[in-house]
C-alpha cells in the first residue's frame, strides 16, 4: 500500500489489486485502456497468468516485459501484441552509445537502421541544415535539434533542460551546445561519426 500512496499525486489513477485473480482483473476499466503493460518484475508465473487473463478479456493491446526466453515463449504462445526486453534494450542502447563517440542516445528503428542524439560537431556550429547537407555527404536525415534551455526546478534551482526545436527547415542554423537528432543506416552514422570528432 505504500507504492500507492507514494504514487497517488503522480499517475491519474493508482490501483492496487490481485493482477492473477479474474474478478479483481474484472473491476478495471480495460475496455477504455489504450493499452496494458504486464511488467511484473521476477514472479514469472504471475506474470503469465496476468498475461492470460487479460487476453481472455479481450483487451485491446497487450505489452509484456519478459526476463528470459523460457517467459518469452510462453507470452507470446499466448498471442500478445509486443513483448519488452528492457535490460537487453537497454545494453545494447549503452555499447552503442560507449562505442560511438560524441552519442547521447541511439535508438535502434529496424535492422540497421537507428535514430542517433549527437553532439553537434564544431564545423557545424552556426551553419544551417542547408549549408551542413548530411544528406548529401552522409545519407541521414536530420529529425530534430534538441537545444539547451534553462529552467526553475520545483524546488526553486536552475537546470538545464533539452528542448526540441520541431521540425527543422533548410534555414535552422545549429548552435555550438545543440543535440543533432539524426535517422540512417549504422554504417553512415558511423562515418559522420568518426569523420566529425
């Protein structure tokens, strides 16, 4: 109960129940949920009977967090929508990041191709997306600019907060502390990359 009440003023709505029995499953309001997430941690079987019984409800889509792949099997034999693997995406989120130098976040989107937060590299700086033509010399796309920002915390500090700029035009220019949000093949991310630091 204490996970509750140290939620409450945080989440819209904080239900604590039994996710393996069907009557209190049954009290939800699922037929208004977008969507589901089982993410019980380590009790497995919790974890699948939860699974079930939501699929036996019919809910609209279900995601589930697996943590091996004995409990993969076992979700998706059941016909969920998506299965997570959140710690393996998660390292294979930090190799990339360790291994590229200058990434602050990599996203992988399908096969090789990912979505990469650079720092942006000093003969950019005060360039336009026009005048800097990844396209051209790289073959990625630049999504997005996230740009520094200074904020009041909560609790009255200065921080520093990462804001997009929206969608970029020929005429952004890039600025010395920017975040490059950019989308391409690994191997072209790879030569911006190793050509720019």
């Amino acid at each position: 109960m204490e996970k509750v009440e140290a939620l409450k003023d945080r989440i819209t709505h904080v239900i604590k129940l039994d996710s393996t029995d069907i009557h209190a499953i049954k009290t939800l309001p699922l037929k208004d949920a977008d969507a589901v997430i089982v993410a019980i941690g380590e009790d497995i079987g919790a974890s699948i009977l939860t699974t079930a019984l939501l699929k036996q409800l019919n809910v609209k889509r279900i995601i589930g967090r697996v943590i091996s792949p004995v409990h993969e099997t076992v979700i998706s034999a059941i016909g969920i929508d998506e299965v997570v693997h959140p710690e393996q995406e998660t390292a294979e989120r930090w190799s990339k990041k360790l291994d590229m130098n200058g990434v602050v976040e990599s996203f992988n989107i399908s096969g090789n191709y990912n979505i990469i937060e650079v720092k942006t590299p000093v003969k950019y700086v005060d360039k336009t997306i026009r005048n800097c033509d990844l396209r051209k010399h790289y073959d990625l796309n630049v999504i997005t600019i996230l740009r520094s920002e200074s904020k009041e915390s909560i609790f009255g500090f200065e921080k520093t907060v990462k804001n997009s700029v929206g969608v970029v035009t020929g005429d952004t220019v890039i600025m010395g502390d920017d975040i490059l949000v950019l989308f391409g093949h690994i191997r072209d991310l790879r030569k911006f990359i190793e050509e720019n630091n």
